[in-house]
C-alpha cells in the first residue's frame, strides 16, 4: 500500500495542518499533504503550507460565486492532486454535495468537543468552549469523526480527552484541547494510512 495523500482543508490558523505536516515528515511517516485548501486568501493555513511547499489553493465564494462551481472545483483539486483522504482541520464551511459524495467515507473532521455534545450548526471555534465552560463538564477534548450530510454528526473514530478546570477562561480551555487536538489528529491518520478502512482514490 502506497503513501496515504491527504486535502487538509483549513480556514484560519492552520495549527492543526502545521501539526499534520509535521508528523508527515517523520521517517516513518506513510502519508504526505498533497494540497491544502483554503476558503481564507490571507488563512495561517495557506501561509504555512506555502512556507512549507505544500500545493496550495484558494477557493471561496469570491474565487467561484456560484455554490456549484465552487463544489466542482474543489472536488477537481482534490482529483487532480490524487487525494485519498480529505482533512477538514478548521474549515468553517459546509462541504458541497459533490466533494462529499466523491469523497464518501473519506473525509475526516476535527471537533474542538467530545461529540456528540457540543455539536452542530453555530459550534465552532471558542463558542464550543464557553458552552462547555457554561455546562460545568470537568472534561472536554477533541473528536475526529467522518463527515456525513449534517454537521458533526459523522461516526466518531477517536476522541481525547483533558481536564476542564476550575479557573478556565475560554482562551485556556480552547489551548489545552487545541494541544490534544495536536496529538489526536495525526495519531488517527497514522491509523488510517496503516489500516485498511479507507478505499483508495480510484479517481
Ligand atoms: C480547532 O480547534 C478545530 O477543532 C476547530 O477550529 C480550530 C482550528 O484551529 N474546528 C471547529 O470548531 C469546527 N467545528 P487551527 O486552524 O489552528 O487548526
């Protein structure tokens, strides 16, 4: 089995990409970022992966207006770099009907809560961590799941957790799971390019 060729889709910093790429050049490593995605021209993501010669493109509603288009063109990159397994690593839009169904039990996402609380439509970014501050959980960490038509609704793979404790800000919160998340991302895809679960591009 070859190396496993990974779309990392992110919106803004990119942390979570940067962390990917990272275990992506251990000498062990069996999978490699063949393009990163953005719909953030001026994204950390973009930035990163251009400082590391990592294919990037733009695509947004300004670059394709139409939803369409914008859906065609995306599965067309992700095609055209031979992608196997596409990661949404702080993409803040909804997938198109086309790159899901192409991509069909090939797209993973991480979620910044123990799913299934926490998730949905408006759960994002820090507003997942003051709910969780706001429910009085002692324990939160990160899910990767598959994406499926809904929001964080896909099966959960893995999920880590760390403690929520009594002084947490949001900003402190969000910093613990975001370095959890740093661990579990990687871990998964690992997993993923050794197993056999996922069906390679026949593209
Ligand atoms: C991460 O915490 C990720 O879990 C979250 O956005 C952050 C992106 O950070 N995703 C969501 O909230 C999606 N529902 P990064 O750009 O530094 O990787």
């Amino acid at each position: 089995m070859g190396t496993l060729r990974l779309g990392v889709l992110a919106s803004h910093n990119g942390s979570n990409l940067a962390a990917l790429h990272q275990a992506s050049l251990l000498p062990d490593s069996d999978f490699t970022i063949s393009v990163t995605i953005s719909n953030n021209s001026s994204s950390g993501a973009l930035a990163y992966a251009r400082d590391h010669g990592v294919p990037t493109r733009h695509l947004s509603g300004h670059t394709h207006p139409d939803t369409k288009a914008l859906d065609n063109a995306m599965r067309a990159t992700l095609v055209e770099h031979g992608v196997d397994l596409v990661v949404t690593a702080g993409f803040m839009r909804k997938l198109g009907p086309i790159v899901r169904e192409t991509f069909s039990s090939r797209i993973i996402n991480i979620h910044p809560a123990l799913l299934p609380a926490f998730g949905g439509v408006g759960f994002f970014g820090n507003r997942v961590h003051q709910a969780v501050l706001d429910s009085g959980d002692k324990i939160s960490g990160p899910t990767v799941h598959l994406v499926d038509d809904e929001y964080d609704t896909g099966e959960i793979i893995a999920q880590s957790e760390v403690p929520v404790l009594p002084d947490d800000t949001v900003d402190t919160l969000a910093a613990r799971v975001l370095a959890a998340e740093h661990i579990l991302l990687p871990t998964v895809v690992r997993q993923l390019a050794s197993g056999h679960q996922l069906h390679r591009n026949k593209n």
